[in-house]
C-alpha cells in the first residue's frame, strides 16, 4: 500500500514540474477489485496452471508488479479506507463495516481521489472503490468532481444488485439481467468514451471498482464453463493452524447465506463443508476471478482503442485477499 501512494504521490510531484508545465499530465484508469486471490497465471503459471487469466496474464507483462504488498487488515472496509486515505487503522479508527473515518478520526483528510481533484483532474468513479453505504457516506462524495452541482452519492455510480441471495449464481444475463459488475464495466467504458470526445486539456482520474469475486460468486455461465465440476480442487488441509487465535477465523459471511445453511454449515474452527458444496463455492470463486479478468480486458481494450494507452497510468489494486480452505 504504501509503495502504491509513493507511486501515485511521485506521479503528481513529477507533472507539476516546470518542465512538464506545457505538456498534459498523464490520465489515470485506477482499478480496485474486491476479495481477490491474486490466481493470476502469469504470476505463478506452476500453481495456478489451470486459471483462465488472459487479460491479467497480458497486462502484467507491461507492469510494475508489487509482489511483497500486505494489506492493514483483511476486511473490505478497515483495508480500503487504509488505502485511499493513507493511514493506518489505528489512525483511522475504522475496523469494521459502518465506521466513516470522517465521522471519528479523518474530518479533512484528504484521499487519493481527492488528491487528483484538488490538482485539476476531472475525477469519475463507479463500482465499489470506498466501502458500499454508510461507512463512506456513498463513496466519500467530496473527493470527486461533482457531476450535478451536489454533494450526494448521486454523482457515483453502483449500478443495480442482483443475485445477492444464494452464495453462488450461474447467471444469465439475457434472461435476468446484468450483474453489477457488468453495468459497471459498460458505464466504464462509456465515461471512457465521453472523456475522450471533450474539448479540454484537463486530465483524468477514472477509478473502477469490480466486486466479484466477492460473495455472493454470480458471474455470466460462459465464465463457469472454464471450470468443468469434474475438475474443482479442494484445499488439501482446510482445517485450522494449531494454536490459532480465534480472531483469526471468520466464516460469518458464507454460513449466512440461505443455501450454505441448508447444509447444516454453522462456521465453527474447524467444521468445513461438505464436499459437493465447497467444490460448488471454489468453482463460482475461481469463475468469478474470470469473470473479472474478461472485464478488465474490456476496459483496457477500450482505453488502447480511444488513442490513451501511453498517456494513461493504470493502477491495479485488491482491498486483501480469500481463503478457500487454504492457509495461507
């Protein structure tokens, strides 16, 4: 984390140099992807040979890869408010999902959004970057430029939930309509499209927040489909480390959902789930991954058929990762 600000903090010290002051600073495409596992096959082709990566395989190949990053706390909100804000939890005082920083630590602390509004970018997000609802005030309005002469969410884009019910969904989207995920990634596109036709100077700071693969795991059959169920691996030792502290183990989240419960799953140390239903979860995980990776290839896509592959720095970050029985 503190390698990526040092980056995007050195990029805005660099283009305001006098002698960068005829030339337009770089755009900034700045991605964020929720619960991520870094199964990326380019990154470790031997372990995860059997992952369907092909945009992230490429992308890494023109990339400055941090292999050695952690996160300040493995939940969403604690790990992204970290992030943006550039300051430990214990500064932030948020550890858990409905804290607002700027309610009890952080009135004015400024974010790396706002830190690109405040030096005349035209700054747009969508997707999930802060954390949903409350704990950001709607994705913290004030880092961005305002859109419709407010200051409410109604200048970020979520796009419409769905299939949020049952831990995993084979979906199609034709008959039931597009996840959040792909309404992002069309609006992304379109504000691609819509930066690249304005008549201004003015750089850009495009942050896109992909959600899966978070539960619940909902993603389009054709992503499934990279995964026959014949093929699913489990965990070899999905059970506890020895001498683990409690505060280490969390499955609240899965046991929730409706169908997991059927199973009888209460979520203690050391109960798993049955076979057939973790080889369910691990397959919708790893389409999920997929999934993301497609999405990401149309944005990057779009980015190099609108002429701003070279002017664009393009960041690609997880809040923390997943476990699927492993431990570690």
């Amino acid at each position: 984390m503190t390698k990526l600000l040092e980056i995007l903090l050195l990029t805005l010290a660099y283009l305001s140099t006098p002698t960068q002051a005829k030339k337009k600073p770089m755009n900034v495409l700045f991605i964020a992807n929720d619960d991520l596992i870094p199964m990326i096959k380019a990154l470790d082709p031997k372990k995860y040979s059997y992952m369907h990566t092909p945009n992230l395989d490429e992308f890494t190949k023109h990339s400055l890869v941090l292999r050695n990053s952690h996160v300040q706390q493995a939940v969403c909100s604690p790990s992204r408010t970290s992030l943006l804000f550039g300051r430990r939890p214990d500064t932030t005082k948020v550890y858990d999902l409905i804290t607002n920083t700027r309610e009890v630590a952080c009135k004015d602390c400024i974010t790396i959004p706002g830190i690109f509004t405040e030096s005349g970018y035209f700054t747009v997000g969508m997707g999930k970057i802060f954390h949903d609802g409350i704990a950001s005030n709607f994705s913290d309005p004030q880092s961005w430029t305002d859109l419709n002469g407010t200051t409410t969410y109604h200048n970020y884009f979520e796009g419409i939930r769905r299939y949020h019910n049952v831990s995993s969904y084979n979906v199609d989207e034709e008959k039931t309509g597009q996840t959040r995920d792909s309404q992002v990634r069309d609006h992304a596109v379109s504000w691609l499209r819509n930066l690249s036709r304005r008549d201004s100077d003015k750089p850009w700071f495009v942050a896109v927040g992909f959600r899966k693969p978070h539960l619940s795991f909902a993603s389009p059959s054709r992503f499934f489909d990279l995964y026959p169920e014949d093929e699913i691996k489990l965990a070899n030792n999905p059970y506890a480390p020895r001498d683990m502290p409690e505060i280490a183990y969390a499955s609240w989240e899965l046991q929730n959902y409706p169908d997991v419960a059927a199973t009888g799953f209460k979520g203690h140390i050391n109960e798993t789930l049955v076979n057939w239903k973790a080889k369910e979860e691990v397959r919708a995980y790893q389409a999920g991954v997929s999934y993301t990776d497609y999405n990401i290839g149309v944005v990057l896509d779009e980015l190099k058929a609108l002429g701003h592959w070279n002017d664009t720095i393009i960041v690609f970050w997880g809040d923390h990762g997943y476990k699927l029985g492993q431990h570690g």
